[in-house]
C-alpha cells in the first residue's frame, strides 16, 4: 500500500527517487502513465493489468473511450529501478506534469502519484477546502461499517 508524501528531486536525465517503502510494492514492476489532475500516475504491475482488462472492455465506437484509451495507454511506459531505487520519466511525461527539478510523491492507496510542486500546492489548497465541505465526499459511502 501506498501512503504519505515524500519530496524528491529529479536529476539532468530525468531520474527520480522512489522511497524506499514504495519500491518494496513494485518488486514485480510498476507503469507510469498521465494522472488525471496535472499529475503522473504510477501502478504496480498487478494494478496496470486490471486497468488494461477495463479499458480494453470498452467500445471502440465510443468516442470518450477511445480519448482516455489514448490518454493511459499513450502516456504509458514500464519502469525500471536503478542500482541506487531511481526510476527515469520520460521527457514528454516529465513535461506533461511540469516536471523539473523536483517533485512530489504521494501514496494513493493502491497507486501514487507525482507532482510538481507548483501543482501539488494548488492541489492542496483544493483538499484544503474540502475539508471545510463535509458535503462533497458524502456520496463516497466509505463508511467503516
């Protein structure tokens, strides 16, 4: 499981850091893709492929589909970690999310997610109001019991 926020830097040739109790999640390796909020989205192996058994249920005739199936799979590339638990992002991934020279790693539970820090920021200030609108997760039903 993915959880907490980390800040790492990204180097000349792209490579960033993975922490190290993320990297212990995706032994059997992970994809990265185009988020869906400014953000980079990365799976475990096992996630991508449950993705891919959805997406490809989809119908081709259907407009929407055919957008986010471009959208997943043509952002998508496997990654590989280095000797020293860097992965590289693809330049065009890295200019999609506004990547520079750092970002912002975020557990999602089953995912995480890469941000730049100008965007993460925004984000915040987004959950940061709702959390003042106890009304907007209501329809969730993530109720314990």
């Amino acid at each position: 499981m993915f959880l907490g926020q980390f800040q790492h830097s990204i180097d000349e040739k792209g490579r960033m850091t993975i922490p190290v109790r993320f990297r212990e999640s995706l032994e059997d390796g992970a994809y990265i893709t185009e988020g869906f909020d400014a953000n980079l989205l990365v799976l475990t192996k096992e996630n991508f492929e449950v993705m891919i058994e959805k997406i490809e249920k989809l119908s081709l005739t259907n407009p929407r589909a055919r957008e986010f199936k471009r959208i997943f799979f043509g952002g998508a590339s496997r990654v590989e970690f280095d000797r020293a638990g860097r992965i590289l992002i693809p330049a065009f991934l890295r200019e999609k999310a506004g990547l520079m020279n750092e970002a912002i790693v975020v557990g999602m539970g089953e995912s995480f997610e890469i941000w730049s820090p100008e965007c993460w920021k925004q984000q915040q200030g987004t959950l940061d109001e709702a959390k003042a609108d106890e009304k907007r997760f209501a329809d969730l039903d993530i109720s314990i019991r």
